[in-house]
C-alpha cells in the first residue's frame, strides 16, 4: 500500500511553517486519538498516520530530507510511533500540550503526593535611614509544633486515621474531563492518602499546632524598596513528609521627609533666602549621615540642582554609593515689616536703574512677548 504524502495527511501546505503543523496535528490528534475511539481500527490507523506525519515535518533534518527524496529519504523504521504502541496519553501529548500543562513532571506514583509547604510573606516597614545603613531585626513569624495531644497523626488518641476510601489511599484520582484523563488530587483526603474518623481534639485533625516563633532578619545595606529576603525553610510545612515552603521578607521603605530615593540617588528640595541666592555663599545640605556645607554661587536660580557626588545610598549590588541631587528652590519671604518692604521698593529702584542686566531672564521673556504681539 503506498503511503500518502505527510502534508496530505495533515492538510497543510508543503511551506507551512512548524506552528502550523503543530496546529493541524492537534486537531487532527484529538479527531482520531484512541481514548476518544474506542475499538476503532480505522480511527487508530488514521491516528498513527497523523503522528507520524507531524514527527516527521516538525524534525527540521527529516522534514529536509522527505522533501528532497519523499518517503524513501526517511527511515521508515523510524516512524510508525514506535511499533504500533500508543503509550500514555502523554506520550501523545507531551510535545505539544507539555507547555500547557506546565511541563508535566507530576508522577504516577502510587501512594499518597509528597506537597512541599507553602511560601509565606511577610511584609516589613523600614525607614530610609535604615535601607541605608542596613540593620538586624527580628519578626514574629507562624511556625508549626507537631501536636502533643495526637503525636503527629492527627487522631484522637486511641484512634487510627484509616485509608481514604476515595483514592484507596493514592491521595490522586483520575478524572474524565472530555475525552482528557487528567490526575487529581483527591477532593475526599486532600492528597494524604488518609481520613481521620475522629479528629484530634487539640490540633481538629490538622497533627500540628501553628505557634509563633521570633526570626532575626539581617537587612543589607541598601536595600530598596519591594526587594524580598529569603528565609529557607521558614515557610508552611509540607504535606506527607514534603519539605516546607520558604518565607519572604518584603521590604517597604517608607516615604522620608526630606529624601526621595531613585535607585541608588536620593534627591531633596532645599529651599533657600532669595538673598541667599543672589548673593551665594554656604548652605548646609542634609545627607543621610548629617549635615554638610556647600556653598553655591552669586546669582544661583530657582530650581538649579547641585550634585553631591557619594552622598546617595550604596545599593545592595552596587560598588559605590549614587548621589545626591540638591534642587534649589527659592523662597520669596512673607509678612514683611514695613521697613523690610521700605528696603525692598529701594533695592527694587536700583536694579531698575540698573537696566535689563540685574534680570537677563525677566528681559528675555519680555522681549518674547513683544514679539509675539507684533
Ligand atoms: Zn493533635
Ligand atoms: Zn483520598
């Protein structure tokens, strides 16, 4: 019988692209796959056919060598879906669906699932102060004792847990979905395999009893905000002997008076005397480590930023400390004194008399206006 043409059967384009193969394989698989056909030879037939056709074009080394030479440039041994066997389901599948699904990897074991303990988190507040110089700390995280009462097992004391009826003590069940057998965990035991008839009194069933326990958390020097510290093993306990989860410090820096922080940079607005400004001279900038004195030139402007270089946080990776980014804004002063206001209109006088040379912006804009009107 000759074999027909691998595009044919899967009723794609000789220059169909891998997506498209794969696409048509799927529906193809699902048409004539034996869990949806049961006892029908042709459907089986018609299924090993489509999947050895999509073997074939989705290996890029087969795919050239059938096009150059048809079924003679492939091996026919190596097709065929290896001898008539289906395998599992996932045999099938796993190419394409693997993905799906997440990857699969969940065994058939027999027994009950092993379930590593759930992350915790714990959301922690800190200044900016302490982001930056880093500090130990301690928090009071949950943490579980094995109950006295039962030792563990989760019964009443003279009782026996007893396999669960449901999952004859696997903790999976397979259920039908479609034509899809899919594994579950047993809704009746929950995965351990067990029921327990009469619930310990002190722990109700759980064999644990949740406490709370103190943990030392170092924070590093520069941590930023939203960053998380791992604390292994301090999470949930795991189910049947699975290992606990993890527990997550997340950090919270809470907003400062004075700094803002962006990266490794802190930024701060200074305000100062429109005195100051004209006629320059020392400020005192605060740092996180203190005060410093800078001096800034005559005639500085409102919103001019000066940098001081290393006076930013040193990040968690970084080799250096970011910088400082002082934004001047001048203040012009209120609830005057008559003579406070006496001087002024006199200084005012003479920078007029002075000409356009005391306010080169004030000059500029004016020029703008003029114009634009004209
Ligand atoms: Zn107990
Ligand atoms: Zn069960």
């Amino acid at each position: 019988m000759a074999k027909r043409d691998f595009y044919e059967i899967l009723g794609v384009a000789k220059n169909s692209s891998e997506d498209e193969i794969k696409k048509a394989y799927r529906k193809l698989a699902m048409k004539y796959h034996p869990d949806r056909n049961p006892d029908n030879k042709e459907a089986e037939e018609k299924f090993k056919e489509v999947k050895e056709a999509y073997e074939m074009l989705t290996n890029p080394e087969k795919r050239e060598a059938y096009d150059r030479y048809g079924h003679a440039g492939v091996d026919p041994n190596m097709g065929g879906g290896g001898g008539g066997g289906f395998g599992g389901f996932g045999d099938a599948f796993g190419d394409i669906f693997g993905d799906i699904f997440g990857g699969g990897g969940r065994g058939r074991s027999s027994g009950p699932q092993v379930y590593r303990g759930a992350d915790l988190r714990y959301n922690l507040e800190i200044t900016l102060e302490q982001a930056a110089h880093g500090f130990d700390t301690t928090i009071r995280v949950p943490s579980w004792d094995k109950c006295d009462t039962c030792h563990g097992s989760g019964a009443k004391p003279g009782t026996q847990p007893v396999t669960c009826g449901t999952c004859g003590g696997h903790g999976q069940v397979r259920m039908q979905q479609g034509f899809f057998s899919i594994q579950q965990t047993c809704p009746k035991c929950h995965g351990t395999g067990k029921i327990i008839p009469e619930p310990c009194p002190s722990c109700s069933g759980a064999g644990r009893i949740k406490r709370n326990k103190t943990l030392e958390v170092k924070i590093p020097v520069g941590i930023d905000n939203g960053m998380r510290i791992r604390s292994t093993g301090n999470g949930e306990p795991g189910t049947n002997g699975g290992p606990p989860g993890d527990l997550y410090v997340e950090i919270h820096i809470k907003p400062h008076t004075v700094f803002q922080r962006e990266g490794d940079d802190l930024h701060c607005e200074m305000p100062i005397s429109f005195a100051k400004a004209a006629l320059g001279g020392e400020i005192e900038v605060p740092t996180l480590d203190g005060k410093v004195s800078f001096t800034i030139p005559d005639g500085t402007q409102s919103g001019k930023t000066f940098r001081l270089k290393g006076k930013g946080i040193k990040g968690v990776r970084s080799g250096y400390p970011g910088d400082l980014f002082c934004h001047v804004a001048v203040e012009t002063p209120v609830k005057l004194t008559d003579k406070q206001k006496d001087l002024l209109r006199e200084f005012e006088r003479s920078t007029t008399e002075g000409g356009a040379k005391h306010s080169p912006q004030t000059k500029s804009f004016m020029d703008k206006v003029k114009d634009f009107f004209e």
